[in-house]
C-alpha cells in the first residue's frame, strides 16, 4: 500500500510524465502548458467581480469573497484577476472605493467621515492616507479644488441615452406621461 502522499507524488510524476511524452510527439507545446497556467481571468468573471465589488463597497469585502464571485480559488482568482487588469485585487478595490467618495464628494455635502464609512473604509485617517496616495490631495483639499471638474468629467464620460430607444416600462419608470396633454394638465409648479 502507498501512503496518500506516495499516491499523489506517483501520480503527479505520471502526470508530469504522460505531458512530457504528449510534447514529445508533439501534442501539447511547452508554450502552450506555461499560456494555460498564465490564463488571464475571462470577461464574464470579471464582470461579476466587479459586480461584487459595486454592490457591496460600503461592507468588508475580503479576497474569499471576490474569489468567491468568480467562481475560483483565493489564489487562483488573484494570479488571474492580475493578468486581465493589471492590478492585484486589494488594489482595485481600493480604487473603486476612491472613485465612489470622489463621486460622493463632488456630488454631496455629506461629511468626509460619512463618506469613509459609506465607501468602506473603517476610520477616517485610514480613508485620508489612502485617498491622498491615489490623489495627491486630502478629501477635504480635493473637494474644494476638483469637485467641480471631476463633475464636468463624468458628464462628459457618460453615454448619452437615446429616448427613442428607452422600453415603455423605463420611459414610465422615468416619469414621462406620454401625451402633451398630460403635461397641460398637471398644476404649474415654478419649474
């Protein structure tokens, strides 16, 4: 009887060997077996990490559970979310959380420490050291200074939606009332 460790290095060698045998006969191409073990994280489970990440900033995110979203091992997830965005998970989480308070920021009068909590992050020191290592300036300096453009950059950035295109069921969620008749009859309201 092997042991179990015995068994796993067997059949690890045998694995190792069987692929080198496959690549002999020209099978599988070394290149190709160092592509598949490098393998960028795919769109789709991109999309869900990010996904993730949008619905819940304001809690505790941990790598377990954005590797949770896509499907994938802790590791796994990190080695690959790396590869597709160029950045390892912790740092694109940090990013996110920034670029939510700067849109908190420029978009409310809400306090500095309101929005610190509200994008995740547990004290307000922690929220300014990190904020002003991805900004070069403190929230409160950024708010005073940026608001304004960061604002007009988002308008700018944003698709701009056709009406015609919209479904009944958004232009109704939207509040239009269809008919100019509609619009007559509702009281003036100084608007």
């Amino acid at each position: 009887m092997h042991s179990p460790v015995a068994t796993t290095t067997v059949n690890g060698v045998y694995c190792e060997t069987t692929e080198r045998l496959q690549e002999a006969d020209g099978h599988i191409d070394a290149l190709d077996r160092n592509a598949r073990a490098r393998a960028a994280l795919p769109k789709w489970r991109l999309k869900r990490v990010v996904e993730y990440v949008n619905m819940n900033l304001g809690e505790r995110i941990t790598l377990a559970d954005m590797a949770a979203a896509a499907g994938l091992s802790r590791m796994h997830f990190a080695a690959q979310f790396r590869l597709a965005t160029g950045q390892r998970p912790h740092d694109f989480l940090l990013h996110r959380r920034i670029e939510m308070a700067q849109e908190l920021l420029a978009g409310t009068n809400q306090r500095i420490i309101d929005i610190a909590l509200a994008v995740g992050f547990q004290t307000q020191a922690h929220f300014t050291t990190v904020f002003k290592r991805l900004v070069d300036n403190t929230p409160r300096q950024w708010r005073f200074t940026e608001a304004r453009r960061f604002k007009t950059q988002k308008a700018q950035q944003a698709p701009r939606r056709d009406l015609a295109a919209l479904s009944p069921m958004s232009i109704v969620a939207a509040g239009w009332q269809g008919t100019a008749r509609a619009t007559e009859a509702r009281p003036a309201t100084g608007f």
